[in-house]
C-alpha cells in the first residue's frame, strides 16, 4: 500500500515535474527566442520605413535636376549670357513656367560670378521674396555655386529663412554638351509641408519633418535616443504602443539640414507577444495531438504544393505573354526604323538629285576653264554629299554585319581627281600641299568598293589636313604583291602635324575616341570616322596600322586587296606617251613624288634643281612644271631667260593658289595645284582633251545612244517639277521625246490614248503613288509590254525586289545620273518597238513635251532687267537654257496665278499651316526663274508668319498679292514676244 502511494507520489511528481517543465519551456522560448527576435524585426522594419522615406525625399530632390539640365542645355541659354535676351526671359521664366515645373527659384550668372537674372517666389508663387543665400549680386570666385567645367553639377537641400529648399546648380552648355562653359544655371524648389504630406501618401508612412542645425532641439532628441544606429539614424521605444524613428538628411554643405520624424505603432510587438502566447499553447498541445498536427501538417503541405505548383503556372504564363509581347514590340521598333531610314533616305535625295542633275547640265554648256572647275567643284561636293547620305545609312549596318559593298571597275585616277577637288579648298586655306605619290603601272582596271575607298583616303587626309599646321601631306600608292588575279596596294598616308603619344595610338581607332579634350575642343570632330574606316577596311578584306611620334607627325598605313579587271587599261596608261616633262623644283622628295605620279602615265620626266639646268633642258622638252616654294627671284629670272631664248615651252606653275603672284601675271603661266593627277595636267597643260581616249568614248558612247534611242518617246511620271526639267533635258540631248505626268491618274489618262516606249515611274507621288499606279497597268493586257523603270530617293535594302515583285522591269535610285540613265533605256529601249494601235502617236508639243524650246530662235526672249522679273537670273539658273525658262514660266503662272486669293483666304480663316506650305513653295519658284522682289517679299511674309501670326499687317500681305500678279502680268507678255 505505501509503495502504492509512493509509486503514484512519484509518478505524480514526475508528472508535475514534466508539466512545469513543459509550461516552463515555452515562457523561455518566449522571453529568449521568440519576443527578441519581434524586437529585431520591428526594428528592421522601422529603419526600411525611414530608408524608404528619406529615399523619396531625395528622388524628389533629383527631379529637379532634371529641369535645371534641360535649361542649361538650351542653345537659348546659352546665347542669353552674350545677348541678355529679355524675350528669351519672358517666353521660358514666366510665373505660368515655374508653376507647371514646380520650382520656385532660378539664378542665371555668367562665368565670372555675376548674377545676370533671377528671381525668386513664394510657396504659393503670390510674391517675390530674397533668400540670403542668393542676395548677393556676385559670386565670391571660390563660391560652391559657381560652377566652370562642364562635368561639374550641384545638388541637394538647403535651409532658408523662407524654407527648406531643394537647390540644383548646372553649368551652362551648348544642346550638344559641348563647352566653353559660359556660366551657372542655379534652379530652386521649396519643400512644402504639401510636398512632405505627397510623399507620405506615396510611401504609405505617416512621418514629419524638422528643419534642424546643430543648436536644435530636435537634434538632441536624435542623441539622446536608446538605439543610435549610426550618425544619421537613431530608434527610440516610448512605450508599449509606439516607437519613435529618427533620419538626419545633410545640406549641400554637408550639416544636418532635415530631421525625419516616423512614430510607428508596435503592430509587431503586439503580434509578436500574441504569436508567443500561441507558440507556448501550440507546445503544450502538441505534445497531445501530435499525431493530429502532423496530419494536418501534411495536409496543409499537400495544399501549399498544389497553390505553388499553381502559381508558377500563371507566373510562366505572364512571362511568355511578355516575352511575346516583347518581341511584338521589338518588331515594330525595327519596322518603325527601317520606315524612318527609307524616308530620310527619299527626303535627302530628291534635292540631291535635282544639286546633281542641274550640275551635269551646266557642264554641258561652253563654260570658261573657271567656270568648268567651279562646276566640277560642285559636281564633285554634291557627289561627296551623297555618298555622305549613304554612309549615314550605312552606318547602323556596320554593327550589324549587313553592309554591302558595290564593286565596279576603276583606276587609281578615279580616287586622285576627287580628293584632289574635296580637298583644295582646306589645302588652299592652310597653305599644306596634298601631294600625290603613285609608284605603279597596271595594264588593266581593278575591281573593289571605289565610293568606300574614296571615303576612307578623304577621311585620313582631311585628318591629317586637320592636325597640321605646317610641312606637307603625302598620299602614296604602292603595289606590294601580286598573285594571279589579285593585287596588294599599300596606301600611305603621312603628314607633319601634332602627332600622338603611344597611349593615343592604342585607342584611336576607338569609336569616339579623341587625342585628349582640347584637341576635341580646337579641332573638333566625333572621333567615329576613323572607327567606321577601320571596319570598312576590314570590311574589304584589308588591314590598317598606324605610327606617330608626338610634335614630328603621323603615318597611316593601309593594305588592301583588289581583282584585276577584265577591262583594259593601256590606253591610259599611255595617256601621254612620248610628252617630256621637265620638273624644276628644289624639293628633291616633292619632285620624286611628281616622276613617280607622271612617268605611269607614258611621260618622259627630267628633274632639275637650278635655273641653268632647267635652261639647257628647255628646248628638248614640251611641258615645264615650276614649283612655287622656288625663291620668287630665281622664277623670274628663269621665266625671262626662257622668253629670251624664244624657246617654245609650254610652263605651269605648281602652286596651291587660285591665282598667280602679280610679278608672274607677264609670262605665260598656266596654273596647276600641287596634287598633281593626269586629268588637271592635262587641262593645265593645254592639251586636247580628244587626244586621250578615255575622254574620246564618251563622247562615241553619246553618238551611240543618240542612235538608238532619237526617235523614242518616254513618259515621265514625277512630282518634282525639278526634278522633271532634269531628266527631260537629259533625255532631250540624246533626242527623246518626253510627256510628264505629275501623279499616277494622270499617267494612266495618258496611257490611253498616247503610245509609249518605257515608262520612268516615281514611287512617293501624291493622289495615286507610283506602286498602285504599276499594279493598274500592268493588269491591262495592252500595257503589260511597256517597261516600267523605277525612280526612287529610297536606298534601303529590299526595295528593287519589291518594286520588281510588282512588275516594274528596272530600279534607279536617285539622284539620277545621266550614265545610269543612259544605259537603263538602251537596255529597254533600243529594240523596242511601239505597238500599232487605233491611238495616236505622242504629239511632243501638244502633250507639254519640254523639248519644244529646242528649236526656238535665240532671239526671241527679250533679255531684261527690271524690278519685276530678272530674266538674266533666271536664265543662270536654267544653264542659259532660255526654252527650259519660259517652260518654268508657263508653270509658274498656270499654278500660282491664283495663289494670291488662295492666301488671302488661308490667312482670313487662320490657316496659318497651309499659309506657311504656299508661301514656302512660292518662295523657292519665284527665285528660280527670276522674280527676286517676289522672292524677297515671300521671303519676309514667310518669316513673319513662322515666327508669330500676330506680327502680320495687310500692308506685307498686299505686297505679295500685288506682286504675285505683277509677276505672272510680266511673264505673259514675255511669252507673247
């Protein structure tokens, strides 16, 4: 019995031992695991909640920056601080602009320090007010606000006596980002409690701010604070029910400037102390249903599977939609791209082609040598333009591997003569000769990318023109090897100029990169040219190096590969087979240059350093070429003793000027630049152009075509009036007859009742484009055998295949020159035949074929000069061509006789936009054929309008009105002569 007792004494014991125990562990691991780790975490999450909102104050600071930038790198800006434009003041610094920008405060000073304007309002933009901080008139020179170098900004926050205050200081720039830095651009904005109170909604945290200095009280409350998290946060526990959080923001000097003040409720605290007393009735009751809580943890783990197993699903399938939507978007991108590009492409060409197309014409005229050079000089330029044009396009290409280069047959000449011509004015101006230096004889043509090529060697040399001062550039061409069919050139190009340091070289073919920031500020340039060179060198299978001594100059070393043409070349290589040519020059490196460049030519060349060796070499020799670094004393003497003598020579002067020095102007010089090619010494020279045969086949070629292709008659359908005048001419100076029609529904009223032998087809026209119209024609059986060429500004990939997939037969790509052209027609034309049908034959003159003027008298245009209509300018703009004049004329009245009423009209109804599209067209008809007080009118409404409508008086418009109809009175009577 008392074991009994003592058995159930003890076991009782042990029971209530386990139960104390049991009802002791789960208070421990309250009162030591779970309760300090709520405290953790609430703490945690307190300092998230003070981060998050100091971070948002200070993103909002940074939104000023923003504006401030925007409005230092206005040009307008920019020009303010020499011009102290007031206009300028008003339209960007009106109360309406600080309100819908938010900001209260801007300060222009120029660099010296002096505040040029500024003002300042209240928060509530009623009134001016002056901080201290700005009232100064002038910066102190060591003042944080004066900022002079263009990388330099300041932001942050101030305290003024009017508020805290966000600051944001900028150095004023160029749009580009360019320098010099011409001054201080300082923008502020107040920091309202209307601004705290926003981002308290934003962030979802209640809090306030304090403005504070070291003195305050707020400050100390930060120290005495039980939890100092570091020297700009601090935590403090009240009671049970609310913590307190404390964040210190610095001013733009680094001292405390703003005390965030969170008061966040213990939800944490509370939960945790709850979620204790849960944990230690969980223990306990776990020990008696612990077979109930693992089912139903199994349970519950089952379930979790099944809702994560759910959620990856709908995750997976937001990221696919996504991605689809993704690369939808990306689609567009690249179509919306390739839009752009074939537009710009249509928009720079279409004004090109009429720049280039009026050049060929002119050079078609009798021409003056001057004038022959200076329409060169413009073909020429007008050409690079082009070929500009196609680089930009090209140039997104490059990275992508999708250039494709154009092979054709050329000679070296066809680079020299357009680098020689690109480059004279820059050469003239720096007083640097470009010499050329060819060491290599071909008996046939080579094969490569000649625009490319050009473009890397105009690259390299307008380089090295650029970084010389003094000394010489040099182009030299060598054949380094030869292996079948292929041939190695070595191009060098070497200069005298700045040179660069090992450290430059390593990186200069670098995409934006420069030799340091003041060589980008004197010489300028992006640093991207030499970059595309390069690729486009590797491009054709070629490879360039580099060497440079710093202050000595620069060698560029370029090795490229080329196939031998099929096409021979002897005849120019034998352009001047047996002509002797004596060189007096003193230069033995520049005078070795000319032996190698001329003597591959078939020319006998005699180099002499003195006027006596020159003297007795004079009568064996037909050509004299004097350099110009000679002293003047010695060229004098040399020329008197040679016109003595009665020696037949025929003398050229080597010089880069346009004109010879007045002690010259008695002798009989020729003038001729130092790059010397075989084209300029010919035209120097004085020999016959039909002696060489290069320049004799053209002229066979046109007799060939004028053959085959007289008795033609072609419909033009184009938009452009230029450009119709061009192509017309051209085509009438090889005898065909040409009808226009300006749209795709005017070509086919034509095609049915004229016949024709090809048709040169616009794409981009207006009312029925120049793809619709084909489709049309060529579903009628009766057209289907008319070719259809293709006239188009676009250069983008994949446009001839979809102008061929809807039927045209050929593709031109303006602008249009007139060998392209030529050949396209010869192609398609000179064995066509025009079908026999009820319709009648194409009446030139009836149909408004231009090529009416052809045979007009010469005097039957009065030329005159009066206030109305200068038909002496017009006619310079026409090439002298008087029946391309009066063509103009006819157009100009039948389509502006009433453009006075229509603008009457447009400006009565505030139509400014269709105003401003008639004048503009207006303006640029009127100064083509001649009425310049017309001109000048328009000139003037048309700026008055673009700048403000309001700045319009009836008298300007009056003026244009009448002298609109006094035009279109003068060119009736003209044409009635």
């Amino acid at each position: 019995m008392l074991f009994n007792k003592l058995g159930w004494l003890t076991l009782i014991c042990w029971l209530l031992l386990i139960i104390s125990i049991l009802l002791l562990l789960p208070y421990g691991i309250q009162k030591w695991i779970v309760l300090p780790s709520f405290l953790k975490l609430e703490q945690e999450f307190a300092q998230k909640d003070l981060i998050r909102v100091i971070d948002a104050i200070k993103r909002e600071v940074h939104h000023l920056e923003a504006i401030t930038t925007t409005f230092a790198s206005w040009d307008e800006t920019y020009e303010f601080i020499t011009t102290s434009n007031d206009r300028y003041i008003k339209t960007s610094f009106s109360v309406g602009s600080f309100i819908s920008a938010d900001i209260h405060m801007y300060h222009i000073y120029n660099n010296e320090g002096v505040l040029l304007k500024g003002e300042i309002y209240d928060t509530e933009y009623k009134k001016k007010i002056k901080v201290e901080q700005f009232s100064a008139p002038k910066l102190e020179n060591n003042n944080i606000y004066l900022l002079k170098h263009k990388n330099f900004s300041l932001l942050g926050i101030i305290n003024t006596q009017a508020g805290l205050m966000a600051i944001n200081a900028r150095p004023i720039l160029t749009s580009q980002g360019e320098g010099p830095v011409m001054g201080t651009v300082v923008m502020g904005r107040f920091l309202t409690k209307k601004f705290f109170n926003s981002l308290s909604k934003q962030t979802k945290v209640e809090f306030s701010v304090i403005p504070l200095n070291r003195s305050t009280l707020a400050l100390q409350n930060f120290n005495d604070a039980l939890y100092i998290l570091n020297d700009k946060t601090a935590i403090k526990a009240i009671n049970t029910d609310f913590i307190e959080m404390y964040g210190i923001i610095d001013d733009i000097y680094n001292e405390p400037v703003l005390l965030t003040h969170l008061r966040i409720p213990r939800d944490i605290m509370v939960h945790g102390k709850h979620a204790a007393k849960l944990t230690s009735i969980s223990i306990i009751s776990s020990l008696f249903v612990i077979s109930a809580s693992l089912f139903l943890f199994f349970i519950k783990y089952s379930m979790d599977i099944r809702q994560n197993n759910k959620l990856i699903k709908i995750k997976v399938a937001q990221r696919t939609e996504e991605l689809v939507q993704a690369k939808d978007e990306a689609i567009k991108a690249n179509r919306a791209k390739g839009d752009f590009l074939a537009n710009m492409s249509h928009e720079l060409r279409t004004p090109m082609n009429a720049i280039l197309g009026m050049a060929e014409l002119c050079q078609q005229t009798e021409l003056t040598m001057k004038q022959q050079k200076f329409v060169g000089n413009i073909h020429y330029s007008a050409k690079s333009l082009l070929h500009l044009f196609n680089s930009i396009l090209d140039f997104s290409k490059i990275d992508a591997g999708k250039v494709e280069l154009e092979f054709v047959d050329f000679t070296l000449d066809d680079i020299l003569c357009p680098l020689e011509v690109l480059t004279n004015e820059q050469v003239r101006a720096k007083d640097i000769p470009l010499i050329f230096d060819i060491k290599l004889n071909l008996s046939y043509m080579i094969i490569g990318d000649k625009l490319r090529l050009r473009q890397i060697m105009l690259n390299f040399i307008q380089n090295s023109l650029k970084f010389t001062e003094s000394g010489s550039i040099y182009l030299k061409v060598r054949l380094v090897d030869e292996v079948d069919d292929w041939v190695w050139f070595e191009f060098l190009i070497q200069d005298t100029g700045i040179g660069m340091d090992p450290e430059t070289i390593a990186h200069i073919f670098d995409e934006f990169s420069q030799a340091d920031t003041s060589t980008t500020r004197k010489y300028g340039g992006t640093g991207l040219g030499l970059s595309i060179c390069k690729q486009l060198i590797e491009l054709m299978g070629g490879e360039v190096s580099l060497d440079s001594e710093l202050g000595k100059g620069t060698q560029v070393k370029i090795r490229m590969p080329f196939q031998l043409s099929s096409q021979e070349n002897v005849g120019f290589f034998e352009a001047l087979v047996g002509h002797k040519i004596l060189i007096y020059s003193e230069d033995q490196a520049y005078a070795h240059a000319l032996l190698n460049t001329l003597s591959r030519y078939g020319s006998r060349v005699t180099l002499v350093d003195s006027a006596e060796k020159a003297l007795s070499f004079a009568s064996t020799h037909d050509t004299c070429l004097i350099d110009d670094a000679l002293p003047e004393f010695d060229i004098i003497n040399f020329l008197t003793s040679l016109n003595l003598q009665a020696k037949l020579l025929d003398t050229i002067l080597l010089t880069n000027n346009t004109e010879p020095k007045e002690v010259y102007t008695i002798f009989n010089l020729s003038l001729l630049t130092k790059a010397v090619y075989l084209n300029n010494f010919i035209q120097a020279s004085k020999l016959l152009s039909t002696e060489i045969k290069s320049f004799k086949l053209s002229h066979d070629k046109l007799d060939k075509l004028f053959h085959s292709l007289h008795d033609k008659n072609i419909l033009l359908v184009e938009d452009n009036d230029i450009n119709q005048q061009v192509i017309i001419e051209l085509l009438a100076g090889i005898g065909i007859a040409t009808i226009c029609a300006e749209n795709g529904e005017v070509a086919l009223s034509l095609l049915e009742n004229s016949q024709f032998d090809a048709i040169l087809m616009d794409i981009q026209m207006p009312v029925m484009d120049g793809i619709e119209t084909t489709k049309v024609i060529r579903s009628n059986m009766l057209w289907q055998d008319i070719p259809i060429i293709a006239l188009t500004a676009s250069a983008m990939v994949g446009d001839k295949e979809k102008s061929l997939a809807i039927g045209m037969n050929d593709y031109l790509t303006k602008p249009i020159f007139p060998e392209q052209l030529y050949d396209c027609l010869e192609r398609w034309c000179s064995h066509s035949k025009v079908n026999t049908s009820t319709k009648e034959p194409v009446n030139p003159i009836n149909d408004k074929v231009i090529n009416e003027g052809h045979e007009n008298n010469d005097n039957e245009i009065q030329i005159q000069k009066d206030d109305v209509l200068d038909i002496t300018a017009g006619l310079k703009v026409c090439a002298g061509k008087r029946h391309l004049l009066e063509s103009m004329w006819k157009r100009f009245v039948e389509k502006h006789s009433d453009s006075g009423k229509k603008l009457q009209a447009y400006l009565s109804s505030h139509e400014y936009e269709k105003a401003l599209a008639l004048l503009h067209n207006l303006k640029g008809v009127s100064g083509n054929i001649g009425a310049l007080q017309l001109y000048t009118e328009v000139t003037q409404l048309h700026t008055l309008l673009a700048q403000d409508e309001t700045q319009l008086n009836e008298h300007d418009i009056k003026k244009v009105i009448i002298g609109l109809s006094k035009v279109c009175d003068c060119i009736n009577k003209q044409i009635n002569i």
